[in-house]
C-alpha cells in the first residue's frame, strides 16, 4: 500500500506542480485557459468516483485509474515530441484526462487505507502511507527540477512511476469491503459495578 502511495504521489504530484512550466516547454498558447482546463477536469473524476466507486470496487477502481493516469501521460509525452497538426489538442486533451484520473486514483487509495486497518491502528496506518506519498512528492521535485527542460523524459518518468503504484492494489490482502459495513469490533473496556453497601446503624 505504501508503493501505491509513493507512486501515485510522485507522478500526480509531480506533474501537477510542474503543469504551468511542461506547457511552457512544449510551447502551448495561452498557457493559463490550459491550465484552468485541467484543473477543472478533475470534477468528472470526483463525480465518476462518487458515483461507481462502490459498484467497481476500491482496488478495481485505484488500479485502473492509476493504469489510466499512466496511459494519459504516455500520451502527452507523444504528443509533446511530436509535429503533429493536433498535437496542442492532444497534450491538452491528455493532460486532463490525467487529472481526471488521478482524482479518481486519490479518492479510492483514500477509502482503500482507511479500510485496510483496524480501528485502533487505522490512524498510524494512514499517517505511515501518507508520509510515504509526501517522500514521493519530495522525490518528483527534485527528479522533475532536474528534467523540467526536456519534457518528455518528465512525463515518462511520471508514467513509470504511477504503472508501479497501479499492480499493488493486485497483492493487497484482506477484502474488498465496497458496498459493504465494516465488520470492525473496538474492545470497550467496561468498568465492573461499584457495589454500594448500605449499613443500617440500629439505634438501640
């Protein structure tokens, strides 16, 4: 789980720090309305998640949605060394479908964790995987600072990072606990009864 963390983190992090200056290198127009795209894309992930994520399952839904935000990026990596006559439409195009799965790819590893752990050790889990994810955000800076004057070599070191955090869901143990309660059972420690002893003084 903290691979899919880490993964998941270092490319949908990474790219989404460093979208304004990828847009600048592969010389799009009006880099703003672009950018405003791609953030709002990612209402049709939050819809899409809110809506199936209980019918297509957590770990269907955090593996095909990272698959997807790999894919996506592979896509505008193409399209960004490319001549294409729709090569703009192309990266704008790819870079939201990105965004749009990568939310949906957050929203399931979010319930996935918080589902894969007791209750009484739900919060050191989810603090152990979400400084795993911040470790990969950390690393995608320095990686992408590094890269960011060629691109394609960015977006696919993205691709490559989310397609490791997509086959973990695959190995996870325990079940999948969509559309389902959680058969979780906190041990309440109960007090025994004090025992009141009433003494009758008897005036004689």
């Amino acid at each position: 789980l903290q691979i899919a963390w880490f993964g998941l983190s270092f490319g949908s992090y990474g790219i989404l720090t460093w979208i304004n200056s990828l847009f600048v290198e592969v010389h799009l127009n009006d880099i703003y309305w672009n950018t405003l795209l791609f953030a709002i894309a990612n209402l049709p992930g939050n819809i899409f998640t809110g809506v199936y994520m209980d019918i297509i399952g957590r770990r269907s839904m955090l593996s095909y949605s990272i698959l997807l935000s790999a894919l996506s990026l592979l896509v505008f990596a193409y399209f960004a060394g490319s001549h294409s006559q729709i090569r703009a439409l192309g990266i704008v195009a790819s870079a939201c479908i990105f965004q749009a799965c990568s939310v949906s790819a957050w929203n399931a590893i979010d319930a996935l964790s918080s589902e894969s752990f007791p209750t009484l050790l739900r919060s050191t889990g989810m603090g152990v995987c979400a400084a795993s994810g911040r470790i990969g955000s950390l690393v995608a800076q320095y990686v992408n600072a590094s890269l960011v004057g060629n691109p394609v070599a960015v977006l696919l070191i993205a691709s490559m990072a989310l397609l490791g955090g997509a086959v973990v869901p695959c190995f996870l143990p325990g079940e999948d606990w969509s559309m389902r309660p959680l058969e979780d059972k906190v041990i309440a420690q109960q007090r025994e009864p004090t025992t009141h002893i009433d003494i009758d003084t008897e005036i004689q």
